[in-house]
C-alpha cells in the first residue's frame, strides 16, 4: 500500500468516527448535551433513553455508517483484492481507527461514545457472517436481559471465537484483532461493569417516554 494512500486513509477514518452524531443531533434538535444526560456516554443506547426512539434510531444508523464507510476505503486502493487476508487487514485497521474516533471524537472535545454502532458497522463491511453472529449475540442477550451493555461485552468478546467458527485459522490478523477489540470494548464499557456488579444498570425499555422531550 502507497504511503500517500496509507496516511490519507487512516486520516480519513479517525475522521468519519469523529462525526459526533449523538451530539451534533442533541444540541441541534434538543438544544442538549446527551453526555450531560443519562449515562453520559454519546452514543446510540444513551441518545435512545434521554431523547427518544426516532434520535437513538438516527444516531444508531449514522454511527453503523461510519464504520462501514472506513472498513470500505481500502477499496479505494486497487492494488488490493476484496477478500483477500491482507484486504481484511486494511479493512480492520481502517475500522479500528474510526472505532477510536468515535471514543475519542475531534470534534467533540475527544468525549465520545463507546464504539459499538461503528464497530458493527466496521464489522459488517469486512465479513457479514461474523457481523452477523455477534448481532444475534446482542439481541439475544437484550432480549433476555434488557442490559444493553452487557450485550454489547458479550457480542464483541465472543467475536473471535466467530471468526475461528467461519474462518479457522487461516484468518489469525482477523482473530487477534476481535481479541483486542474485546479487550477494548469492555474497557470502555468499565463503568457499565460496576453498574452491573452493583445492581444499578439501567435497562432497554421502550415504554419508558424519553428523559428530555424536544421543544
């Protein structure tokens, strides 16, 4: 890969996940700071219980976006052949930046959300099997549960043992990659842990009307 397209690349990437959906929707529909509300966390779950089902929809599809579109830029580069070890590399690599982006966004005082919408989404671009594994994950833990955190660890944790399932071992850049972003997920979702341990975790209800209504 072309040092030139390399740079620009992952420029673009940590740009896309600095796109602070949650925020720029909040204070421009709701004149509000979602991360002074709720969990404080500026992403999808939190937008969903502070200002409602049709923001915590459009943050959650923006956010997915963001992360498809970086695991897609190295489609740009034509040296590379889509399905290929080293094409899903780039494709992690790019992903992983605009995950890091959306934590810690430039455009929003590097406050952001914790990543899960624009790793689905980063996800779905380099193997919709996998994608499509840890999102049954999600649900099912939800559905069970109504922890939308805990959903979250346990869908990205059992993410390598996905990709062993679908690609064995030929796959190890793929495989440890999903071990660090489990790593990483849970990390940012440390406090969500305490909240769990401690009985205090709030829970997915859509009966519940939204914390701030909008003007």
């Amino acid at each position: 890969m072309e040092v030139s397209f390399l740079v620009i690349g992952l420029v673009t990437a940590y740009l896309l996940g600095s796109i602070p959906s949650a925020v720029w929707i909040g204070k421009s529909f709701f004149n509000i700071d979602v991360r002074e509300h709720g969990s404080g966390n500026a992403g999808a779950s939190n937008t969903l219980r502070v200002l409602g089902k049709k923001a915590g929809i459009t943050v959650l599809l923006i956010d997915f976006l963001k992360g498809l579109a970086a695991s897609s830029l190295v489609l740009l580069q034509h040296s590379l052949l889509p399905g290929t070890s080293e094409f899903r590399q780039w494709q992690l690599i790019f992903g992983v930046v605009a995950v890091l982006g959306h934590v810690y966004p430039i455009f929003a005082g590097f406050k952001g959300g914790k990543g899960i919408a624009t790793l689905l989404g980063m996800v779905v671009g380099i193997s919709w099997p996998v994608s499509l594994m840890c999102l049954a994950t999600f649900i099912i833990v939800v559905s069970l549960t109504r922890y939308i955190s805990l959903g979250s660890m346990l869908g990205t944790a059992l993410s390598p043992l996905f990709v062993f399932l679908i690609y064995g071992a030929q796959e190890t850049f793929f495989l440890y990659f999903c071990c660090a972003l489990g790593v990483m997920v849970i990390y940012t979702h440390r406090t969500n842990v305490g909240r769990l341990r401690a009985g205090t975790e709030s829970k997915l209800s859509f009966s519940k009307k939204p914390v701030i209504e909008s003007n």
